[in-house]
C-alpha cells in the first residue's frame, strides 16, 4: 500500500482515535497531523511491519503522551460523544452526562486515559494495549484498573455516565 492510499483510508480513523484521546478534534487533527509527518518520513519501514494500523496508533499514542510537555499549560476542551445513546430518554440528560464523563475523563493521567481509550473505543485486549503502550499487560491492568476506580469515585456508582443497565462502563 502506497502512502497516499495509506492517508486516504487510516487518517479518519486515527483522528477518531486521537479524538477520544485528546477530547477535542481539533487538537486530534493537529495529532495526527504530526504523526502523519512523521509516518511519511518512515513509511518504507512502517509498510513493511506486520500490522502497519497498530503501528500508526501506535505513534499517535506516543505523539498524544509527548504532547504533556508541548501543551502543558492547555487544557483542552472534550467535545467528543457525539453519538446517541438510546438507553436514555432525555436528551439534556444524555449530553449532561456525557460532559460530565468526558471532563472526568479529562482529570485522568494521560497514560490511565489511553488505556480506557484503546479498551473501551478501540476494543484491543490488555496484551495489544501493551503493545501499543511499550508496557507489560500487567501495567495496562493497572491503569485501567485504577482509571475505573478514579472514575467510580469521581462520578459515583449509581451515576447514569458511569454505567448502563448491565453494570458496564459506557465507553460512549
């Protein structure tokens, strides 16, 4: 696959990535625009490895956790859970709770915050967590573990943005 083939079908998808991470598609844009730079430079070797998708993803990681030391003062603004959720009825309600999700979201250490991104939006197991992460499995289950444990605390157990009527997290 060519670059520009590349560009045409993965960028939409890692700016819907950066966005669940960054919580603002703007600064998603400019994510991935810095990672799609830097991918050009490397394309020959990027191509060439088995999954070139994780390997994007994960750049896009590792350009959001840099980003501590470019954007330390900048607090961005989450615009991201654009899509329904049919579970409730009120739409007031809904976008209530999904801002107050993504500003709780927003308050968790980038690392804790790309780990819940990568399980809950992009659906990878703690194994390609790591992977993406450069860590073992056994410190994606800790994030996560205490990301959801912040999140409880913050937010409440009984709190409609932090669970459906399974118990479940909702990751939208």
């Amino acid at each position: 696959m060519t670059f520009e083939e590349w560009t045409r079908q993965g960028v939409p998808d890692l700016v819907r990535f950066a966005t669940v991470l960054c919580g603002s598609g703007h600064l998603a844009e400019d994510l991935v625009q810095d990672t799609v730079i830097k991918a050009h430079r490397h394309w020959d070797r990027i191509q060439r490895a088995d999954r070139p998708d994780s390997y994007l993803r994960r750049m896009v990681v590792n350009e959001y956790l840099s980003w501590r030391r470019k954007w330390s003062r900048f607090v961005p603004r989450p615009e991201i859970w654009g899509q329904a959720d049919q579970l409730q009825p009120d739409h007031a309600t809904r976008l209530a709770d999904q801002d107050e999700m993504v500003a709780e979201l927003a308050k968790l250490p980038r690392r804790q915050r790309s780990v819940i991104a990568l399980r809950y939006y992009c659906g990878l197991t703690d194994a390609e967590i790591a992977d993406v992460l450069g860590c073992s499995p056994n410190t994606v289950r800790a994030y996560a573990s205490r990301a959801l444990a912040t999140l409880r605390i913050e937010l409440g157990p009984s709190s409609p943005a932090t669970t459906a009527p399974n118990g479940v997290i909702n990751a939208h």
